[in-house]
C-alpha cells in the first residue's frame, strides 16, 4: 500500500528537514506517535536508527536517504515494514514537502491494510498540519554570525 501527502510550509527547507530527521521530535506534531528515541550516537545523519511507538506498535526506523535540505529516507521495521521518503523543495514562502509512504504487510495485515488505506491518508495529511504548525511556529536557529 501506498500514501502520499504533500504541503507546504512557510519555513526554510533545512529547518523542515531538521524537524523531520529527528524522529525524537515526531512526538512534538504526530498524535500517534508516543514515544521516540535514538539509538545510535549523536548527531543524527545517514544511519542514524531510532525505536518509536507509532499507534501503539514499536518500530525500529534508520536514515537511508540523507540530502540535506532536500531528501530524506527512512526504512522502518515493525508490522508493518515501511519506507518513508519526503522531498522538500524550496518555494517562495518556504517549503513544499512531499511525502510517499510505502508500507510492506505480510499476512492478514495485508488485507486490514487494504482496508484502512483511506483512513490512513487522511490520518497522514492531518499529521502534516501540526507538523507545519510546529515549523512556522519554531524560532529561528542562531545564525553563526
């Protein structure tokens, strides 16, 4: 199954991808999100892993994709496995994020997947709205001036 979501945000690129590639902040701006934490070392970059509660299922998640400020993969494990690409492309006002979800189920979860893909894509664009939120309403990063 397959979703995709796009918005757009009136913030830089590099703040959106910042906020995207911390999945410890994914607790900020998505509601099904409980908990979230890093795995490896510090600073996040490519490979860096997580474990997160998404909906009240865990999932291992690591950075496969890592183009800053304007591409971002995750692979996550968990039921169901799962990738997450989002495409962040600077506009006039901010950001335009785009997003493909692309879930791999196995088994009876396949159907209930099938079942659910319109809840789902809405549930994503819904998320999107407190994720703009959270951008537009986060202070600006200290310039090194």
């Amino acid at each position: 199954m397959r979703a995709t979501a796009k918005t757009s945000i009136s913030c830089p690129p590099q703040r959106v991808f910042d906020t995207l590639a911390d999945l410890r902040r994914e607790t900020e701006w998505n509601s099904r999100v409980s908990s979230a934490e890093l795995l490896s070392e510090e600073p996040v970059r490519l490979g860096s892993r997580f474990a997160l509660v998404n909906g009240g299922t865990p999932f291992t998640a690591t950075i496969t994709r890592w183009e800053p400020p304007s591409h971002l993969t995750f692979e996550a494990k968990g039921r169901p496995d799962l990738t997450i690409d989002y495409a962040l492309t600077p506009t006039a006002d901010g950001t335009e994020l785009e997003s493909v979800l692309v879930f791999r189920p196995t088994g009876a979860l396949k159907l209930l997947l099938g079942l659910l893909a319109p809840v789902i894509r809405r549930d994503v664009a819904k998320q999107y709205v407190s994720l703009k939120t959270l951008c537009e309403g986060a202070p600006a990063p200290p310039s090194n001036d």
